[in-house]
C-alpha cells in the first residue's frame, strides 16, 4: 500500500500519478504497487513537485509496518530506538500562536450591536 501526498504542486505531477494510483481527495494519492514502481514514482515525484511538498506512505516490513519519505516538509523524519518518527521544528508551535495574536481583543461589533439592543 502506498500513500503519497501532494502540496502546492503543478498538475502534471498530478496526472503523472493518476496513472499508477487513486486520486482520493485532492492531492492525495492512494494505491498498490510493487516497490520498483513506487521508488519509481517517488522519483518522479521528487523531478517535477518544484517548491511543492511531497510526503509518501508505504508498507514496510518493521515494528510499524510503515515507513514514509518526506521531500521540502518542515518535519523531519527521525529514528527513535528502532522507530520511526516525526519532529516538529522548534518554532512551529509559536508560529501558530502568534497568528491567532492578531486578533484584537475585547467584544466584537456585532456583539456591541446586540448588547446596545438589549439595554433599550
């Protein structure tokens, strides 16, 4: 079984892998092929996904029984005792916290609006 998916690539890429697998959802790419093809694929991949991410999931034969490639992601792939994980990058937590920050805080327009209505 093998899982690849796609993020911000061209539509060639797209069409080169509906060939082999199911496009399930947009940019995701499910299907069943032996390893020579799929490491044929992943190259493939790699050639045209340009400033797009890639990431695959196949079948494998350890304690997961899966093992992924990972291609312009910020996490990483990282072996723990024999397992395969994934790490963040340091900041990535914050990044997403300062984004919310841009709210301004206090009520909304609209709950002043219904606030003013009911005091009348």
């Amino acid at each position: 079984m093998v899982v690849i998916v796609l993020t911000a690539c061209p539509v060639g890429l797209r069409g080169d892998l509906t060939r082999w697998l199911l496009e399930i959802s947009a940019g995701v790419f499910v299907g069943h092929v032996s390893a020579r093809v799929r490491d044929r694929l992943w190259k493939r991949v790699i050639e045209l996904v340009r400033d797009g991410r890639a990431i695959m999931v196949y079948s494998a034969r350890n304690e997961q029984h899966l093992a992924f490639r990972i291609h312009h992601a910020d996490w990483v792939p990282v072996d723990c005792d024999g397992l395969e994980l994934i790490k963040r990058p340091k900041g990535f937590k914050a990044k997403k916290d300062s984004e919310s920050d841009s709210r301004h805080p206090g009520w909304s327009n609209a709950s002043k609006w219904r606030m003013a209505n009911k005091r009348r």
